[in-house]
C-alpha cells in the first residue's frame, strides 16, 4: 500500500532528522547509482520535433502538472501545434494513445493527462521516444512532456525543472540533500540541475518573493517564477476537504488562505485509488460536520462517476510572473 508523502522529508540540512532517515539512506544509494547508470547508457531518440521536458528534482509536489498545463496554453495560444505527452502513471495502457477525455477514465491513462487532455491533444506512453513520434506523426510541432528529467530516452530540446518554491512552516523543498527513499530527491541536487536549462519556482500568490537562499541554490541557471492562481473562489459554506496528491497539505493551506471554511482535511497518498467504502466515509463525516466535501481537479477525474456529482473539484492554474524569460528560452527553438 502506497503511504502519504513524508514531512520529514521536506527539512533543511543540519535539522534534526528521524532514525527512518537513516534506515533508509543506504537504499538512496542504490537508486541514485540505479539512476546515474540508466541515464548514461541510454541513446536518445529524435523525434524530428522540438521536445520540451517539464521535469521534477524531487519525488512530486511541486506543481510541475499546472506548468505543463500552462505551458501548453500559451504555446497553443500562439497558434503552435503543441501536443502533450506523459507515461500515463497509474493507468492500465502503455500507448502510444492519444487521450480522449469522453472514452478514456483515469484508470486507462492516469489522473493528469486525462485532466489535460480536455484543453488539447495530449499522449500517454510507456515509451516516451514512441509516444513523441507518434505526435510528431499527427501533426505535433513541438511535444510538451511532462515528466521525464530522469528519463534519457528521448531527446530533448529544453528542459525546465520545477521547484516547490514554499518555504514557510519550517519547510525546505529540497530536504538535506538525501535522494529518495531517505529524502525527495530523485538524484543528486547537483548532478539534475547540471541538465537542466532554466528552473521554474512556483509560488503560491500570498508569498511575494522566492526565499534568497533557494534563489541562491540556482544560480547560474535562469529561474522563473509561476504563481498558483485559483481559477474560481473555493464554494461557500463548511467543507471537508481532501486529496490525493504529492503534498497534500499544500491544498489545505491554499483551500484556507482562499477563505474556505474548511472543517476538516484528509491525506491520501499520490494518486490514491478512492474506493466505494472510502467514499462513503468521507461522505458520512461531511455529513456529521453539515459541509460539502472538496477536492483537487486530480483527484477528481479519478473519482467513480457516480460520485462527481457529490464532492466539487476546485481547480487552480499557474501563470507566469513574466512571459519575457519564458520567451527567451522559447526562441531557441524557433518558437
């Protein structure tokens, strides 16, 4: 059974660490050694068209999705063909499939692409090489993927790397350094950002300047900030809220700080799967507070249908601070 991200991960260097830390620090090993040798065998693959890789140095959380979505947006806006891709986590199809948000439920291809396959056309595939020459083949001027930093197998024109740019309560969005399973970290700080072309930090709107020192950690590499924007004020009235996603408390905080007269909030791990009996949990103790029950968009497409028409989604976007920086990195490829 997949469990709820770890706090304790998110805690800066020299802090006081809990003995699971260290328990686990000898598997971080493995899996950065597992990592750095897939990485440096793997031959890329060419598309023919432009590929752009959203990725993540940490495990999850730090609003990548929103990005991707966002990205898209503008592309699109701008009259280019843009096609977005991802491996579809958490659904049965290993593709090539491009994601038809009518036939397909999230248990086919995973919670975000189905969620962003309802503004343009978006791919799943195991395998990302097969998946971006499959757009390329539908017309795809450039692939927006979302995830894939750690993946080498496809050949990628720009990659951008999102960080969780929240600092308060005492969190650090990079941990001490440890890579997973002892801390966040997919690989060594160090040895990810040395790929990566520009660093996006999302800040929620209530926070008006990235924290210096993480600033300071990305020197060298451009860094935009994006703002976690809500699309529509959260509904009125008591709510119980809940989600499933890489930090869970994150929507508690941004439900909170909206105003949201919120009762109570459950954690579920990323991605969770909501069964009928959960469900139904959830819905007695909303019922037993007298409030509405809220959720992520994420979580929502993973809801049995049955059930959207009970718990609202309260969607949110991320827009970027300045379109200057994002359009200086754009223009190499011609876009």
């Amino acid at each position: 059974m997949k469990l709820p991200t770890p706090k304790w991960w998110y805690v800066r260097a020299g802090a006081p660490a809990p003995v699971t830390r260290a328990l686990l620090t000898p598997i971080s090993w493995i899996w950065a050694w597992a990592t750095a040798r897939r990485l440096a065998r793997a031959v890329p693959v060419d598309p023919g068209i432009p590929v752009i890789c959203v990725g993540n140095l940490t495990a999850g959380g730090t609003g990548k999705t929103p990005v991707v979505r966002e990205l898209l947006k503008l592309l699109r806006d701008r009259g280019i063909t843009a096609h977005g891709l991802s491996r579809g986590y958490g659904g049965r199809l290993r593709g090539p499939v491009r994601v038809d948000a009518e036939v397909h439920r999230a248990a086919d291809v995973g919670d975000e692409p189905l969620m962003m396959a309802q503004d343009g056309p978006f791919w799943i595939s195991a395998d990302r090489a097969q998946g971006a020459c499959a757009a390329a083949a539908e017309g795809a001027q450039v692939v927006v993927m979302d995830d894939g930093h750690q993946n080498p197998t496809l050949k990628k024109a720009l990659s951008l790397v999102v960080v969780d740019g929240e600092t308060r309560d005492g969190e650090w969005p990079l941990g001490d350094g440890a890579v997973f399973p002892a801390g966040p970290l997919r690989e060594p700080l160090a040895v990810g950002l040395a790929r990566a072309d520009a660093v996006i930090l999302v800040l929620p709107a209530d926070l008006p300047f990235p924290d210096p020192d993480l600033l300071a950690i990305f020197a060298g590499k451009p860094a935009l900030v994006a703002r976690i924007t809500p699309v529509c004020p959260p509904p009125s009235g008591p709510q119980l809220g809940f989600a499933g996603i890489g930090k869970p408390w994150k929507f508690e905080r941004a439900l909170k700080a909206a105003g949201c007269h919120l009762v109570e909030f459950a954690n579920f791990p990323d991605h969770a799967t909501y069964s009928e009996d959960m469900l139904t949990r959830l819905a007695d103790m909303a019922a037993h507070c007298g409030a509405g029950l809220i959720t992520t968009e994420k979580d929502w497409v993973r809801l049995p249908s049955t059930w959207r028409g009970r718990i609202k989604a309260w969607p949110i976007c991320v827009r970027f601070e300045t379109l200057a920086d994002l359009d200086s990195l754009l223009s190499r490829l011609g876009l």
